[in-house]
C-alpha cells in the first residue's frame, strides 16, 4: 500500500438501507484519509454488505463474494449484513472478515485498523463525495411477515433515530453539497411509533429545512401511508415517487402472509397520493406463488398492477426459509407455474412502466446526475425515471437540472436541456 493512497470498495446488496449503510461508512473513511473507489476498482479492503430477504439473495451473496475474490484476491474481504445474521457460521470459511449486522458501527474502525495494521498511513481528508445522500432513520422492525426472516437479522424491534438526530444528518448532507436526499429504514413508516410519533412529523421538518435539494423516501407500506403523509406528496420538494410493496392483490394471501393492509386500501393509498400529485409513480415489490395462492388470487395480483399503474415492480417467487412460519405451509405451488405467474407480473408491469414512461414524454423534469462520461449524463428524476441527455455546462454528478422528455428509448427517457 505504500506510495499511494489506501483504496477501500464498498458493496451493498438489497435494500437501500443497506445502500445508506454503505454511503455512511465511505463518508466516514474518506474523512480518515481512505479513498473510496468503485467495485471494479482495485482495492486494499472490501466491505459487502449483504441481503437475505429471499433464498436467491443469499446465493447472490455468495456469488458475489467469489467474484470479489477472482478480481481483487489480495484485498481483505469483509462481509456484513442480513444475510450474515440469517446464516450464522456459513461465511467465515470464505471471507477475512464477518461482521454482524450490530456490528456494522465498527467497520470504519477496523478498517483504520487493517491499513495500520499493513503499514500503510491514510492520506489527507478527501473531499465530501457529490451524490445522493442515503439517510438511514430507522432499523428492525416489529412486523411478522410470515415468509419473511429479515426482522431476526435486524434485532427485531423497531428502533428509529429521533428528530433532531434526523435533522442533524440532513443538514450535513446539505452542507456536503447533496442535492437529494433519501431517507431510509427497515420498516421506515413505523419511524418514530416508539416515541408516539409519526412519519408524516418527521417529512413535513425535512421539508421545511431542504432548500433547493429534494427529499425521497425509500419504501413505506401502505397501511403506514396516513392522510397527512399522503397529503404531503403535494409538497414540491418531495420526490412524487413511492415504493409501496404490494407481495399480492389478494385478500386472502395477504391475510395468510399477515400484511398489515387489505386490497382497498392499497388502492386508496395510492388514490390519495394521486389526488395529491396527478404525476406521481408508484414502484413495488410482488411475491407470487406463496403457499395457497390461487389463479383467483393470481388474478386479483394483476388486476392490481394495472390499476396502479406501477412504473417498476420487484417480482419473485416464493421460497421456504427454514424458521419462518411460512415455511411450514403445505398447499405448495408447482414451480411450472410459479414461473409462469411470475413472467406474466413481470409482462403486466413491463406494459405499466412503459406506459408511465409515455406519460413522461414532453413534460419538464427535474434530473439528478448520477453519472456524466462519453458525452451522455445519466440521472433519475423526481418520479424515478433514468434519464440521459447531452451534458450542458453544468451538468456533473449530483447536480439537479430540469430536462424537457422527447423520447421513450427502452428502459430510460432522452430528454434535453433547456438551453440546448
């Protein structure tokens, strides 16, 4: 390590917790000196923060860690994270390092302690990094979903960072130049319940102190997405973009899965949310052949895509998880038609989205760039479209600028800038 700069890369798998997780600590090494680099960067330690919210995410974790090793073989792999948790002992065999999830506070400290440990001497502070600024909130959750094992590895209870903390970390993103900023959590509409507060409490305070930048939230269900939350996607700096996981149209697999919310009012969620912003996108998560799910059932799922009107939806299929009530269900769906309920989400969702991306053609957006190379600017707008242009003279990375929509092209809009 001696003669350059000591590389740390940071990999987050799963949900945006996991992403904020991952922002906090490279914020925290390049304030020690550490240059936080790309995965596919060389790198004297790497930090993957795992998922286990299926059985395919934790074979993803194990895939990715033996990419890691193939590319990067000297780095000092650490590994963190749901999946961590949900398997204890599977990791160590593999990885230098195994953190858990109560652990991950430490990281930073040990990574310090590695490159001291190599000899090696962190170099001068680096500058704050110009991107979105993913704000975790809250963590655990007091749900049951009974599929689901991700309440066990994040500690169960839900614990949530009190306002003036909150506030705390939206001012420094703020003074750190972000432009975006997305709160995050486990279960992030319970914020505040242990506390007798809400939500909607915590938005309106962000709201009030963000300027110029904008606010998005991660995911919110929709039994937590009250009258006054919903009131608030009118507010124009609030991203009118909403990841309400829906797992299923029906009432009765809903029940069985012990969702906290029925099909109506899913629905008027998302009337509400419409009523407050016509524009607003809804993206989601869908499970499909949970033990007992019917072609009614199945219906009942694909009846509700297309009257959300989803510009993105999640799908997979059901899987056992050894400790989870669900796992103990009889009334299993074949696999021949798991996968082909899955593929038939996936073409309904696939027509909503482009759909909502016709929609989008000849309105102004406002784009935040999250890439600008080769003389095309990616970035995502306030509904959570991809967006590509030709870069102007201000268009860098984390920078927000309004855009004029020409074209549907696949998956992504071409716009132009104004002054083009």
């Amino acid at each position: 390590m001696s003669g350059r700069p000591v590389r740390a890369a940071l990999t987050a798998l799963g949900c945006k917790v996991n992403y904020a997780e991952m922002a906090e600590l490279a914020g925290r090494l390049a304030a020690a000196g550490i240059e936080v680099v790309g995965e596919d960067e060389p790198a004297d330690v790497r930090v993957l923060n795992s998922c286990t919210v299926t059985m395919q995410a934790d074979a993803t974790t194990r895939q990715r860690i033996s990419r890691l090793r193939r590319a990067d073989p000297q780095a000092h792999l650490v590994l963190t994270g749901c999946s961590v948790d949900a398997n204890p002992g599977r990791y160590p065999a593999l990885v230098d390092t195994v953190v858990p999830n109560a652990g991950k506070v430490g990281i930073a400290d040990l990574v310090l302690e590695l490159v001291a440990a190599r000899g090696a001497t962190p170099a001068d502070p680096a500058p704050p990094r110009r991107a979105r600024a993913f704000l975790k909130v809250q963590d655990g959750c007091d749900h049951r979903c009974t599929y689901c094992i991700v309440w066990r590895a994040r500690g169960g209870v839900s614990r949530s960072l009190p306002l003036d903390g909150v506030l705390g970390r939206v001012d420094a993103a703020l003074d750190g130049g972000h432009r975006e900023l997305v709160l995050t959590g486990v279960d992030l509409g319970s914020w505040g319940h242990e506390r007798g507060e809400r939500l909607s409490t915590l938005v309106a305070a962000v709201l009030a102190r963000i300027g110029g930048a904008r606010l998005r939230l991660s995911s919110v269900n929709a039994n937590d997405i009250t009258p006054a939350l919903a009131e608030l996607n009118a507010h124009p700096r609030l991203c009118p973009h909403w990841h309400v996981p829906l797992q299923s149209g029906s009432d009765a697999v809903l029940r069985a899965m012990h969702r906290g919310y029925r099909g109506a009012q899913y629905r008027r969620t998302v009337e509400r949310l419409r009523a407050a912003d016509p524009h607003t996108e809804l993206t989601t998560d869908v499970m499909v052949a949970f033990p007992g799910e019917t072609e009614d059932d199945h219906a009942a799922t694909l009846a509700m895509v297309a009257d959300a009107g989803f510009l993105h939806c999640h799908t997979f299929r059901w899987s056992p998880r050894p400790d989870t009530p669900a796992a103990l269900l009889e009334d299993r769906v074949d696999e021949d038609t798991a996968r082909r309920r899955s593929r038939e989400v996936r073409r309904a969702t696939a027509r909503t989205g482009l759909a909502a991306r016709r929609r989008a053609v000849g309105r102004h957006l406002e784009v935040v760039w999250e890439r600008v190379e080769d003389g095309e600017a990616r970035g995502l707008s306030e509904g959570w479209h991809t967006v590509v242009a030709a870069p102007g003279p201000a268009t860098v990375p984390g920078a927000l600028e309004e855009v004029l929509v020409g074209a549907v092209e696949g998956d992504v809009l071409r716009a132009t800038l104004p002054h083009s």
